[in-house]
C-alpha cells in the first residue's frame, strides 16, 4: 500500500525561542530522599575533535568530537546523591568511608564508586524520571550488553541504550566539556586554560585546581572544587577521578573490558589533570578512595529551572524516518511517497 504524509509546515522553517543560557537544575527523588543536580549545556554539535595533540588517546583515536548538543553535570556527584538514592532503595552503592569525618561531609564529592554502581545511579536518575535504564545490570548487580532485538539497542555503542536521558558521559563527552569551548578552542587543562591551574584544598578561584594533596587535605565539597572550565563544568580537573562510559580500547562491545577514567584526583600530580593523560579500570573499580563520576544528559527543550541571562537561541524543525526507531534517516521534502508499512516518523527540533 503506497502511503502519503504531507507536512503542514516547511521543513526549512525555525523557531526562535528565549531560553536560559549555560545551566539547568532537575530535581530527583521526594522527600527526604530529594536532591538536585545542576547541567552544563554542551553546544557546537558536530565539532571536529582536538587536534592540538593533547587529545591523541593512543593507540585509539583522537577525543573530543560529539554530534550532538548534550548536557554534563557542572559538579561532580556528591555523597549525598549517593546516599539518597541507597536510602531510595537503589542496592549496591558503596562510599569510601573515611578516618576523618570531615571527609565524610555529604556535600563532598562521592568517591570508592565503581563503574557498575555509577551506571546503577544513573539507571535510577532514568526510572524515576520516567525514562529507560541506561545499562543492563542484572538481578544480580552483572553489567551486561544491550543485545540486537531489544528496543534501544545501538550496534556502535553496546553499553548506552539509546531510549536513556540520563548516562555516564563517554569519552569524547566529558573532553569535550573539560577541554573544549563555545568558541572551538582546545586547552590542555580542564579550567579554560593552556597554563597549569593553582594547586588549592577547596575554592572557585579562575585556573586553580584540588590536586597534588595528601592525607590532610582530601577531598573537597563538590561546588569548591577549583575554576571553572571554558564550558562552565567545575571539578573536572582533580578532586576524584571521573569514570567514563567508554571502554578503554574505545569500543563499548565487551561487558569485561575497561572503563576510560579521566581528571586526576585530589592526591594526584599535575600530570593526569592534562588533557593527554588517561588511564582505565575495570567495571568494578578497585574500591578506590578517590573515585568517582558525573551525569550527562540529553539536551532538550523543557520546563526545568533555569539561571543565568536569558539569551534567544534559534531551532530548527527536522523531520526523519525509520524503519526500525534505531537507525533514522533525514527527511528533506514536505511530501513522502513510502511503501514500508513499518515506518516510523520523528520530528525534532535542533538548536542551531
């Protein structure tokens, strides 16, 4: 049966709309158990990655390259987060317990955080928000890959399904927030920088960072985590390492390889704050003290509390098929002639 979709508007038209620049907050959980999460807008889809050669992850690839507009949680997750979502009844989540208690303070960053229980967390930010897991843990806390059948399945990305809002950021999305720019600029430091942050415990000054500390110094509350980035992400340099959804080798087709973890941490040396260090571990982590990780999200228009100046941005309407709601096509004509009977249509609106 031949079919007919015929659009009421042009497919080329735009949309202006006034929306808050830069930051959103979304609140989760009720109760006792609620807590908010601040996200950065990442812009400039389809950016080429960084070819400065800070960014060659050999023997991989080069990083920082992301097609589309997405969302990173400008502070990384605090133990707070953590301990509202096990008081929810999320199971499985561990904290590094420390000796000194000023380590424990909730509004510090969470650390001993494994992949798994990262992706667990994140799995609970999806459900309560009404969306789809992002990874397939079992019954039993195994991480599994998303398998060809099931709704969400992405044959180039195994571990992200892609129905999720929320995820662990991948390489090439935390990168791109840590040294990247709205102005397409590359820094070797995740503080909008090509020159080494200050050293500090705790602070918000420009170009300073929590790192090559020891014992007495620890981890720092995650809002005085050091300057910020050219994007306006705080933290991604020092505090605690950051895991990433990407497998070490870079291709997320395997459940026992490596997770990529990038930052450096608040004991660690200069080195592994630049954008050429890099290191993995596996999905378990090893218990570390000074592991953890931040949310990304996908960027869309909503109804979230907003800050900063208002700016007007412009979208653009674009309309595409599939035959599988997996792999989606762009729709350039306002008529369709069609005969699969399977077809599926979507309209999106992209900010330019």
């Amino acid at each position: 049966m031949r079919k007919y979709l015929c659009l009421v508007f042009p497919l080329a038209s735009f949309i202006t709309i006034s929306s808050a620049q830069t930051v959103t907050t979304q609140t989760f959980g009720s109760g006792s158990n609620a807590f908010s999460m601040d996200f950065v807008e990442i812009g400039n889809p389809g950016n080429a990655p960084d070819t400065t050669g800070n960014a060659d992850f050999p023997p991989v690839r080069l990083a920082g390259s992301v097609a589309y507009t997405y969302k990173i949680g400008k502070y990384e997750v605090s133990r707070d987060m953590i301990i509202k979502a096990s008081a929810a009844g999320v199971t499985g989540l561990r904290l590094a317990d420390f000796t000194y208690s000023s380590w424990n303070s909730p509004t510090i960053a969470a650390s001993g955080i494994g992949w798994v229980e990262a992706a667990k967390f994140v799995n609970y930010l999806n459900t309560i928000s009404g969306s789809s897991p992002a990874y397939k843990i079992d019954s039993s806390g195994n991480f599994l890959l998303w398998s060809a059948g099931e709704v969400g399945y992405n044959a180039n990305n195994k571990f992200r399904n892609t129905l999720a809002k929320y995820f662990i950021p991948s390489v090439d999305e935390w990168y791109k927030a840590a040294f990247g720019s709205p102005n397409n600029t590359w820094y070797d430091y995740p503080t909008g920088s090509d020159s080494a942050p200050v050293a500090i415990n705790n602070g918000t000054s420009v170009n300073t960072a929590v790192y090559d500390g020891d014992i007495g110094t620890g981890i720092a509350d995650i809002a005085k985590a050091g300057g910020l980035s050219a994007w306006g992400t705080m933290g991604q340099g020092g505090n605690v390492w950051e895991w990433t959804e990407t497998a070490y080798d870079g291709i997320n087709d395997s459940w026992s390889e490596w997770h990529e973890v990038l930052g450096g941490a608040y004991d660690h040396a200069l080195v592994w704050l630049n954008s050429s260090s890099r290191t993995g571990l596996g999905s378990t982590g090893d218990g570390s003290s000074n592991l953890g990780f931040r949310v990304a999200t996908l960027a869309e228009i909503t109804n979230q509390v907003t800050t900063n100046q208002v700016t007007t941005n412009t979208y653009t309407l674009v309309m595409q098929k599939s035959s599988d709601l997996q792999s989606w096509s762009s729709i350039s004509t306002n008529i369709i002639s069609d005969t699969n009977v399977k077809a599926f249509f979507r309209i999106q609106i992209q900010k330019q």
